[in-house]
C-alpha cells in the first residue's frame, strides 16, 4: 500500500481552479518562433514552411512573419491584381489554392505565401524561386 503525502493531487487541483487557459500554438523554424493569434482565421494553414531566402528577405526587411500570416489569414491577399483577389475568394469557398503577395517595406522585395488547395501546408517564398 502506497504511503500517503502531502502533496496535493494535480487532477483535483486542476478541478479546483476551473479549466485550463488555451493553450498559445507556436511553430519554431531555424530559431524563428511564430505567434498566430486570431479570433477567426478564414481557413487553416496546415504545415508552415518559409524558404531560407524568403526568411532572410523578412529579416532584412525586418518584417515578422507572424504579421504577413495574419494577414493571409484574415483574407488580406497583399498586392495580388483584382483578378488573383476574386480567385483568392472564390478558393476560400472552392477550397482550391491561396496566393498573396507583400511588397516588403524598404527592400525590393517581394514575398508569395502560398496555401494548398488542401490546406496541408503554407509556404513564404520569393517569386523567383530562389531557395
């Protein structure tokens, strides 16, 4: 028979102060941790993946990633044409591809974050490929 202790029982404890605060989701890439909080994302990311260059142009940039996910999330499709726009719309009720493009603040830059048809994952990259 186990010998009792003072230490308090951690479910009744729990029980007692009411539930848990939700929990706050981060994803840590090459040392970059990313906060995403929003009340009502209009669709799911999935994986989140940035190109090393895409990174290194937000930095120089000095433009978070976090900011430029909201963005995409809340519908906010950055320089994209009228036209990319209405297909961006229409993808969220198709469930097909998701394009937006940022224009980065004091740079020639410019970003893609790219969400699949699927939603199984969301990539930062720069238009021209470069890793």
């Amino acid at each position: 028979m186990p010998e009792p202790t003072n230490q308090p029982n951690r479910e009744n404890q729990e029980s007692r102060n009411g539930p848990k605060a939700p929990q706050q989701e981060s994803q840590q890439e090459s040392g970059l941790a990313v906060l995403v909080l929003l009340s009502s994302p209009r669709f799911e990311l999935g994986q989140l993946v940035a190109t090393p260059g895409a990174l290194a142009a937000l930095e120089q940039a000095n433009t978070s990633m976090a900011e430029l996910i909201g963005r995409h999330l809340s519908g906010d499709w950055g320089t994209v044409d009228e036209e990319d726009w209405a297909a961006n719309d229409r993808a969220l009720l198709e469930g097909t591809r998701l394009l937006s493009t940022y224009a980065l603040p004091a740079t020639d830059e410019t970003v893609w974050v790219i969400t699949e048809w699927d939603r199984s994952a969301t990539t930062i990259l720069l238009p021209s490929g470069a890793p």
